[in-house]
C-alpha cells in the first residue's frame, strides 16, 4: 500500500531528498521504528498476516465479489514509479461489490516483490509461512465517500484486492507483457509513462471467486486501519524471466535499484480471516479442480495449451 506516500511523492517530488520511510532503513524510518512516527503502524490491526489455512474460519454466507468493468479493454492507464513501487493509477469505472452490499471503486494499483540477494519472494501476505514471488494491490475505495481522498481517513474507507504471484519457469504469461515493458519508461522515480492496451482482469487470477478476507491496514505509513482485505485464493503465474525483469527495473530516490518492498507480517491478535471456501488440506485436487474451472472458460484454456506449448 503506497496509498498517501504517492500523493506526497508527487507532490514534492522536486524537493524530496529522503524518504520518510524505508523497510531496511538504508534510506529513511526502518519498519520496525514505523511507530515512532506513525503511531497506527503500532496498532493491533496491521497488516500483511500469514494466512494459517488451519485457522481460517468458512463462512458460506461470503459470496464472490460482484466485479464489474475489470475486463474493459482500451484503456490507457498512467504508471509512475513513486519511489517505493511502480503505480497504476486506476479508473474509478471498475467497482466491486461485497457480500454486505458495499460498493467499492478502483483507484490504483501497484506492486511488492522481491529480488534481493537472489531472493525471489516478496509478496507481503504469505500462506502458511510461504511467501509468494509478487503480490499486487488493488486499492479501491468506499463508494458512499465518492472520492478516495475523503474516504482514506474513514473507518470503512478502503478495500484493497490482493493478487499473489508465483513463478513458473517458463510459462511467460503475455498478459503481463504490456506492463513489463513500459517499466524502462519509469526507471527513475518521479517518471510516468502510459501503458495501453492492458486489461486488468488478465492480470487477475484465474479463479476470482474464492478469497480470504479480514480487517486490516493499510501496509506503508501512515499504517490506517481501514481497510477490508480480499486475498484470492488462487494466484496469477509468470515467468522467471518476467519477474527477474521486474526486479531490476526501476530505482529510488538515491538511484538504487528497489528490491524487497514488502512489510513483515504483523500479529493477527483478536482477528479472524474468514474464506468463502472450506479448507481442504489436499492441494492436488484443488488444483485439478482449478484446470476443470478453467477449461470451462475460453480465455483460460487458451493459457493453459500456451503453458503446455512451453514446458514441451
Ligand atoms: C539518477 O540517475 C539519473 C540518470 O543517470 C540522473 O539523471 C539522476 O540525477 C540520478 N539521481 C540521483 C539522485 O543520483
Ligand atoms: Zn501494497
């Protein structure tokens, strides 16, 4: 979440030496000093968590998330590196709806990976410990504030999809082809350049149905707590070429390569992730069930004979 750091970024990008914050404390505040100037950062409410599969309580009342206009095609997105990440920003034509009946609008997007010392991982939520190679976040808002801006202080203000990534050698996934290539046109931070021709809910799992959601925080200072989180189950796939591109694409305030931009996962105290899928410790028939739901819809099928194509 670079959610306010990116308005201020922007905002002072000429004068803005320093970060405010950092997570190794090479460059600014280190994560574990973020309360000493963030007091919310401390809070009992924080995200990323693990996700204990075993804990996770099923609720059969949780219904898909209602997604509308993710699939639009044509559109032009701006993407800035802010310093921390590289962001999209987002339309607010793309809305999703929650089982209670809120309505939250998009309003960016942008990337946690990892990459240092040959390390692949840096999602921020992880899996029974286990860290996937990216996580993206969809920052939404909650439609009865109307703008972002007057929703990011309010205690239901925001909702955020995150998207966990993992890497198959050699299954290139072109949906992502777009946006790896205009990352050499936001190499230095304060760029923006505008990609085309993406289509966001490509980018997306194959399954959006099934999700783990709880109540956290936003995962950069100032560290609110407001935010709804929705974790799909299911991941996106790209290739080791594709994520070691996205490692060394694009450079901080003092021209130094950003690498693991990611929080340590914060105690889940009184809180409870719910899912809308039971937990089924049997991995391998979740995964046949997942090819059977994707070979059911055309685009997905067309993903998976191009993976075949590759691994032979
Ligand atoms: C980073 O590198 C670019 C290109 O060489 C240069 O224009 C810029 O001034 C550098 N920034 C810093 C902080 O060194
Ligand atoms: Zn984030």
């Amino acid at each position: 979440m670079r959610v306010l750091v990116s308005v201020v970024s922007l905002f002072f990008l000429g004068i803005q030496a320093l970060s405010e914050w950092s997570y190794s404390g090479d460059d600014g505040l280190e994560e574990s000093r973020w309360p000493e100037k963030y007091p919310s950062c401390g809070g009992e409410r924080q995200s990323p968590i693990d996700v204990k599969r075993r804990e996770v309580h099923f609720s059969s009342s949780l219904l898909p998330l209602h997604m509308v206009n993710y699939e639009e095609e044509g559109l032009e997105l701006s993407m800035t590196n802010n310093g921390h990440t590289v962001q999209i920003t987002l339309p607010n034509t793309m809305s999703m709806r929650d089982s209670d009946g809120t309505v939250y609008r998009t309003k960016q997007m942008h990337f946690h990976w990892g990459g240092r010392d040959s390390e692949i991982s840096g999602s921020e939520h992880t899996i029974d410990g286990m860290r996937h190679a990216i996580e993206i976040h969809l920052v939404h808002f909650n439609e009865k504030y109307e703008t972002y801006e007057k929703a990011v202080d309010q205690p239901d203000g925001l909702a955020v999809m995150a998207v966990l990534v993992k890497v198959e050698d050699y299954t290139e996934n072109d949906y992502y082809s777009t946006f790896i290539s205009e990352l050499e046109n936001v190499k230095y931070t304060g760029q923006t350049t505008t990609l085309r021709n993406v289509n966001i809910r490509n980018m997306l799992p194959g399954d959006i149905r099934h999700y783990y959601t709880y109540q956290g925080s936003l995962t950069t200072p100032p560290c609110t707590e407001n935010v709804k989180w929705f974790v799909f189950q299911d991941s996106a796939t790209i290739s080791k070429a594709q994520a070691e591109r996205i490692e060394n694409a694009v450079m901080d305030h003092h021209n130094q390569t950003i690498r693991n931009g990611y929080r340590r996962t914060q105690p889940l105290h009184n809180r409870v992730v719910e899912a809308n899928f039971p937990y089924s410790p049997d991995e391998v028939s979740k995964n046949h069930f997942y090819m059977h739901e994707k070979i059911s819809h055309g685009l997905k099928l067309k993903k998976i004979k191009k993976k075949r194509n590759h691994s032979h």
